[in-house]
C-alpha cells in the first residue's frame, strides 16, 4: 500500500476501532474548512533508467512540465510507455535517475528518507488501479488509516473518514469490508482514504481501469468535483478517452517524453 509505506505494514497498528465513533456525533463537514488547496508542481529533466538483465532502460528520457495549484491534467499514452514510472517517481515512492522534481519550490529529490516518508503521507495522495484495501477492516478503518499511521487522534480521524466517506457516497456502507462492497465503492473507499490528509497533490493511476462505463463516470465527476471543492492539485493517468477529454489538460507521453501538451 504506497500510501502507507513509511512506518511498515498498517496491520501492526492496534485495531482502529476500539473507540467507535458513531456517525451521529460527527462535527459538520469534515471535508471543508480547512482545505489546504494544491501543490505547484515542476518537473525538469526527469530522468529514470531501470537496469534489467545487465541492461538500463531509459524509461523517463528528460521530462519538463508544471501543474499549477489546483489544475487537473491527464498522463496518456500506449502500454509500456512510462506512465506507471512518471507517477511513482512524481509520488516519491521510486527515486528518478536524474532530474528535479520540486513541491512548491522544495526539492524533493534532496529529501532524506525520514523526511520524505513524512513529506509523502501528507502532501500527496495516490489511487491505484486496484483499491489495495485491507480486507479485514471496515471502510471507515481503511479511510482513517494515513491519519493512524501518523498518529492524528483516533476521533479526528473517524470524524474525517466518515464525512469525506459521507461526501462521496457511502456514508450508509462505513462499517462494510471490503468484501462487502461493489468494485465502484472499492475504489471509492480508496479515494476517501488518498484525501483523508488533504493531500496538496492527488497521483491516480488507471483509477477507473476496473469499473464498468457507468461506475467509471461517477468516479471521474467525483475527481472533478473534488478537485473544485478542496482545490487539490490532481494528475490522473488514464486509458479512457472519455476521462482524458474532460480534463483541460493532457500530457501524452512516448519515447520516454511528453511529446503532445492539449
Ligand atoms: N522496476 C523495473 N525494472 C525494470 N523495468 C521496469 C521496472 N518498472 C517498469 N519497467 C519498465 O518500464 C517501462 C514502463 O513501464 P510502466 O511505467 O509501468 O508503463 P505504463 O504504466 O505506461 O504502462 C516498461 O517497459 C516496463 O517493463
Ligand atoms: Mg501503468
């Protein structure tokens, strides 16, 4: 679970639910308030090479571009092409080969582990293609989970996951498992718990590549309205065109570069 990497395995962490919260006595509006907007976002000569069997691959050949606060633009590109590598690099869980990449001015390429396993948890979100839920937890413990792992108050995080759960519709599913739920409702239990923190920059990758057209849908205008509400800065790799049409931007990638900027 990328998100939750720095402190080893969540399943270490006493189970979440040993002071249940119930929704009635939630404060309003845990996704409003304190919103804390997007990051700026400036990538310069991305490098990122993979030695495989005694050969580098260049993967990432030298990429420039910015996201500014509280854009929301698409990764496109065939199979293969690097898209996975850009957002892993750009989300700080791999290291690029060379190249800069800074977070409001910040070099994050600087940072020493510490520092960066913290940086990540709190700046940046990430949603995958598979929810990577643990199974043994509700949705409400899977969304509260980042601010566990960060040792916010239990309540806090409960009060947060539920509304930000309640926000995207599922507030009447916070005590089902992941078993328990649809594969469109899956994933928004991932999206809940990528924006418990208010991340200042979301990274999904191929988020919707498991749902059905009509479930893909809600699940992109669910991006698209939250990235109006919180003002978070979002980058989404996709293979639906659809997806790709409604952002303003598109970042088409091949050969190792952004070759097309729509
Ligand atoms: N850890 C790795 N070691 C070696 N090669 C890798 C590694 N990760 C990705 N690659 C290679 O990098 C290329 C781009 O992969 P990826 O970023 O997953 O593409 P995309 O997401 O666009 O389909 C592929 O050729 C893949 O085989
Ligand atoms: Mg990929």
């Amino acid at each position: 679970m990328a998100s939750l990497t720095p402190e080893g395995s969540p399943t270490n962490l006493a189970h979440p639910m040993t002071t249940p919260t119930s929704p009635a006595a939630l404060s309003p509006a845990a996704t409003e308030g304190d919103a804390r907007g997007g990051a700026r976002v400036s990538v310069r000569g991305l490098v990122k090479a993979f030695e495989h069997g005694g050969r580098l691959i260049e993967v990432l050949r030298g990429l420039d571009f910015d996201l500014a606060p509280g854009e929301i633009a698409s990764v496109v590109g065939a199979s293969g092409v690097g898209k996975s590598t850009l957002l892993q690099v750009l989300g700080t869980l791999d290291a690029p080969t060379s190249g800069s990449i800074t977070f409001d001015g910040v070099d994050v390429t600087a940072m020493g582990a510490t520092r960066l396993a913290e940086f990540r948890n709190r700046e940046i979100g990430f949603v995958f293609q598979f929810h990577h839920l643990l199974p043994e937890f509700t949705a409400l413990e899977n969304a509260m989970m980042p601010g566990l792992i960060l040792r916010m108050p239990r309540r806090l995080c409960a009060e947060r996951a539920a509304a930000m759960l309640a926000r995207i519709g599922l507030g009447d599913r916070l005590s089902h498992r992941p078993g328990e739920l649809s594969g469109g409702e899956q994933q928004r239990v991932a999206l809940a718990r990528a924006l418990i923190l208010r991340p200042r920059l979301l990274l999904a990758d191929e988020p919707t590549g498991n749902l059905d057209t009509k479930t893909g849908r809600q699940m992109h205008d669910l991006f698209f309205e939250l990235n109006r509400e919180l003002g978070t800065t979002i980058l989404i790799v996709t293979h639906n065109d659809e997806l790709a049409t409604k952002t303003p931007r598109r970042l088409r990638m091949a050969d190792g570069l952004i070759v097309e900027r729509e």
